[in-house]
C-alpha cells in the first residue's frame, strides 16, 4: 500500500469538503427553482398603513420599569442603581 504525504492527504480532504459544498449550493438552487417558479406571486393593493395611536404614559412607564429589571438582571444589581436617560424605538 503506498504512502501518500501530509500534502496530498490535507488536499484532497479539502477538495472533497468543497466538492460537498458546491454539490449543496447547486442542489439548494435546483430546488428553490423547482419549488419557487410554482407559486404564483401575490398580488395585492397597497394598503395604507393607518397612524399608530401614540402609547399612553403607563405603557411607557411599564416598558420602561420591565427594561430595567431587565438590565439589573443581567448586570446583577439593584434596580435602584440603574437610571434610563431615554428609549428609542428601533
């Protein structure tokens, strides 16, 4: 039996994992292609998106009690010790 070398032996492992990868890209694209060209898209009118109602000051507050509790949580300290300045909506 011959002995191949460290070389021979790293790239062939390595050429058989890209073989595997691109054997999956090629199958994934066939199948989204199979899948995907058979539903219709969906067409729909735009909706006007309506004026969200501005949140009353207790929500604000309950949102903002929850937030620190949580912070405290994770930092593992006191409520107390924890002042939000302000909160953004992302």
């Amino acid at each position: 039996m011959p002995e191949y070398g460290s070389l021979f032996v790293c790239l062939m492992g390595m050429g058989t994992v890209f073989f595997g990868l691109i054997c999956l890209i090629v199958l994934t694209m066939i199948m989204g292609k199979l899948v995907g060209g058979r539903a219709a898209p969906a067409v729909s009118a735009p909706v006007p998106a309506a004026a969200a109602p501005a949140a009353p000051e207790a929500s604000r507050q309950e949102i903002a009690a929850a937030v620190s509790a949580a912070i405290a949580e994770e930092l593992g300290t006191s409520v107390t010790g924890i002042r939000i300045v302000s909160m953004k909506k992302l």
